[in-house]
C-alpha cells in the first residue's frame, strides 16, 4: 500500500518506541478493490496511551478528545490521522451509542478485526512487513461481492444494517444470507437510531454509490424497507409493460439510479450535486403508488399513472425530512420531483421564452440539474431507447447553453434603482412596474440594461404611475 511520507515516518517512530501499528479499515479495504485509499486508520498495539502520545507529540499537535476510547487525531502535513489503542466494547444499552468501550493494548488483532461490523472492514495491513492480516477471509469476500457480518455481536448495532445499505451501494455487494436473517431480527431496533446517524448513512448512499440499486435491495432483503415508506410503497407498483418492460416501480427506480450515476453530470458533481440528483431520482416516482390505476390508453387497457409527477412533491419532503435531510436541499429536489416530465409536453422544440421561463420554474434547482433526472428517468426503461426523447433533451440543453441558463434561472434586468433613475420615488408603484418588466424580460423583449430602460420608459408612459411623480423623460 502506498502511504504518504509524514505517515511513514509516524508509523516508524512507533515501531521505534516498541508498537505494532497496523493500517485498518476502509483503506484496506479500498486498496484490496484497486482504489486509491483516502482515509488512513491505525491500530496501534503493544503500547498504552501516554507512550502513544509521546511518541507522535514531535509531529505536531494532538488533539486527545478521543482520549477515553484509545483514540488520537494527529495532523501530519495537512492531513489528519487517527491512531488508535485497540479496544474491546460491551453494550449496555439502546442505540449506536449503547457501549461501553475500553482500550486495551493487549488484546490480539484477531479479537480486535471480530468487533468490526463486515469482513472487508475487518482486514488489517501491516506497513513493514506488507502482509495483510484478514481473520475472516474480507478479501475472498470482496471477490465474490458479499457483504458479511464478523461475528453474532453484529446485531448489537443497528446503524451496521444501513452502514450495509450504503456500502452495498458503494461497492455493489450482494448481502450474505445468513446477514439478512440478523438484520431482519434487529429490524425493530430501527427507532433507537439517531436522525442524523440514519441521514449520515443515506448520505453516502447519494454521494458515493457505483451501483445504488444494490442498496435498495439491501433494504429489502433486510426487511429495513419498511422503515422508509415512501421507498417501500413503490415495491409491486404496476407499469405498462409495453412502456416499461423492467418491470415495478422499484425496479424501474433502481434501474434510474444506476443509470444516473453514470452519467457525466453526476460523476463531475461535487457531493452537494450528486446528493441532489440522487435523492430526486430516488424519489421521482414517489407519487405513482398513489395515482397508477388501469384506464384506457390507444384502444387498450393500460397501467397509467396520471400526474404523479405532481403528487410525489409533498411525498419526497415527508421522506427528506424523515431521514434528516438538510433543510435547504429539500425545495431543490422537490422541483426536480414535480418538472421531471417536462420534456413530454409542450412543442416540438423548445423556444428562448420557454427556456427563459422554464429554468424560472424550476428555481432553485436548474436545468442542467432537470436533464440530468430527465435522462436518468428515461434510461431506467432498458432495454427501450426513445430517439425522440434524446433529442428533445439535446435540444434543450443546447438551448439552455446558448442562453447562459443551464446553472442559474434568470435575474431581472430592470430594478428599484432604475425606477429611480427615471425620476419614480420608491413605493407600491414599484412591483407591478419591475413584475412588467421581468415578464417582458422573460418574453426576450429585451436583453440588457439599456433596452429595458428604454422598455420601462415605454411601459411607465403607457401606465402612468397614480402619483404625483415627475414626467419620465425622453431617451
């Protein structure tokens, strides 16, 4: 495993002063899966706390707030660390945070990898002898993408069943079997589980899955589905075979989701743009458990679900605010949720006026944004192509790129401070007069600052305010 430099040298010092340090956790596993690892964890044995500390104070500050668990965070050279004692953990209570937990620097890495919650996290690498330390065969498990619980205390934890939700997603696992029946027992401890702990887990699932249908199939096969019930309500939802051969409204969701994270537009996204496109994809179909009905479409009787489009708004807010979800996110995918069959309706091509007042609409989301769901929507169908679709999609994005709209709706040209300019005194004359002119603005009646005060000057001699204000003069 390639290390930074500053860690080496830590890792050194340690050895030096009688300790076995060993890479843990998640940058083993990534470096097992041919991932760069980010995040580097130690587990430091042989040593007790202060010898710890000692031996890393020379690197730089220590910030011992993790002092009562064995844990150290160290800042080596802009990045931080963290060192750790090995340590055992009892329960004795409800919830994740229902442990007792002591260092122990005598206990085996054997005891130290049982308490890890899967089998890929349990792996430990050591950086002198480059020998990986895999007690419960992680690495066979990473090659056959099973995703497997260490041992009984599994269920101890709750949070470990939707930790197995998002790195089945991440990592596209399949859950063991005999890991399904233990979450399926736990399955009522659901409600012990902090909100921001159950939002911090659906927050990986949205920013860093490679296959995020894997996770709802966790969900499922946990029987954690129920606790989601705007996710669960689309399991069994009918569709039109000949407009959806997938199959249910689930299937179809996970089939989008996939096919999103593949997309160029979620790849290059930051994690606040991935998240909002992964949530409104999740949730685009929200209201088809409550609107599809079989009616008559092309002479033939057909799964329909009219305006579920609208309906599944109110439903994606309820679930956004169930699982925690940061307050401002939550009108941004609502919008995507409600406009995301936009491209079916209308003309034929999409004309500036429509651009204009389409990415109006849909503020504070953004067209790029909308495409994006669009197309992830329309991909969910396989094996069903629509060229028309495509070129719809095409077209608009074309359109909102040549108007500068495809991350940002429109801002009014014409403001209070022009309306003054042209001698009218601040009050309620002034709204109607800058809602005129935004509208017109919108209609591409004008598209700069001096066409839209040759515009107001028209308008407001065509209305003439009801005060007493001076003439507007001539340009």
């Amino acid at each position: 495993m390639k290390l930074p430099p500053p860690l080496l040298a830590a890792l050194a010092v340690l050895r030096s002063a009688g300790g076995r340090p060993l890479l843990v956790g998640g940058c083993v596993r990534d470096w097992q899966l041919g991932l760069e690892p980010k995040d580097f964890d130690v587990e430091v044995y042989g040593l007790d706390y202060e010898t710890l500390r000692r031996a890393l104070a020379p690197f730089g500050p220590t910030d011992v707030v993790g002092r009562s668990f064995g844990v150290l965070k160290v800042r080596l050279e802009g990045a931080e660390y963290d060192f750790s004692l090995p340590r055992r953990e009892s329960k004795t209570g409800a919830g994740h945070r229902g442990f007792a937990v002591a260092p122990d620097p005598a206990l085996t890495e054997a005891a130290a990898a049982a308490r890890r919650d899967f089998t890929i996290n349990a792996m430990a690498y050591d950086p002198f002898t480059h020998r990986v330390l895999d007690f419960h065969d992680g690495a066979g498990d990473l090659q056959k993408r099973i995703l497997r619980h260490t041992s009984a205390a599994f269920v101890e934890d709750p949070l470990r069943v939707l930790r197995a939700f998002q790195f089945a997603a991440r990592f596209d696992l399949t859950l063991a079997p005999e890991t399904a029946v233990l979450c399926r027992s736990i399955s009522g401890t659901f409600a012990e589980l902090a909100v921001e702990r159950v939002w911090g887990e659906w927050d990986k699932w949205a920013t860093k899955a490679s296959k995020p249908s894997a996770g709802l199939v966790v969900l499922k096969q946990s029987g954690w589905l129920q606790h989601f019930p705007a996710v669960a309500a689309l399991d069994g939802v009918p569709q039109e075979p000949e407009w959806h051969p997938e199959g249910d409204v689930l299937v179809h969701t996970g089939h989008c989701l996939d096919a999103l994270v593949k997309l160029e537009t979620w790849r290059a996204a930051a994690p606040a743009g991935r998240r909002l496109l992964s949530f409104s994809v999740l949730a685009h179909d929200f209201g088809k458990p409550s609107t599809t009905k079989q009616a008559e479409r092309r002479s033939k009787l057909r799964w329909v679900s009219p305006e579920h489009e609208a309906a599944g708004g109110p439903i994606a807010e309820s679930f956004l605010q169930q699982i925690g979800s940061p307050l401002e996110l939550i009108p941004r995918v609502r919008q995507l949720v409600v406009n995301h069959l936009l491209h079916h309706q209308g003309a034929e091509e999409y004309r500036d006026t429509t651009v204009r007042r389409l990415a109006r609409k849909i503020e504070p989301a953004t067209i790029d944004e909308l495409i994006a769901v669009m197309q992830a929507d329309h991909l969910g169908r396989p094996p069903l192509v629509s060229t028309e679709t495509v070129r719809r999609l095409d077209h608009l994005r074309t359109a909102a790129r040549r108007l500068a709209l495809e991350h940002a709706a429109p801002k009014p040209i014409i403001l209070g401070r022009h309306l003054v300019t042209l001698g009218l005194p601040p009050g309620p004359q002034f709204k109607p007069a800058l809602d005129a002119a935004f509208e017109s603005q919108l209609d591409g009646a004008f598209t700069d600052e001096a066409g839209g005060l040759e515009w107001m000057r028209n308008y407001l001699r065509a209305h003439p305010p009801v005060l007493n204000s001076p003439q507007i003069p001539a340009p």
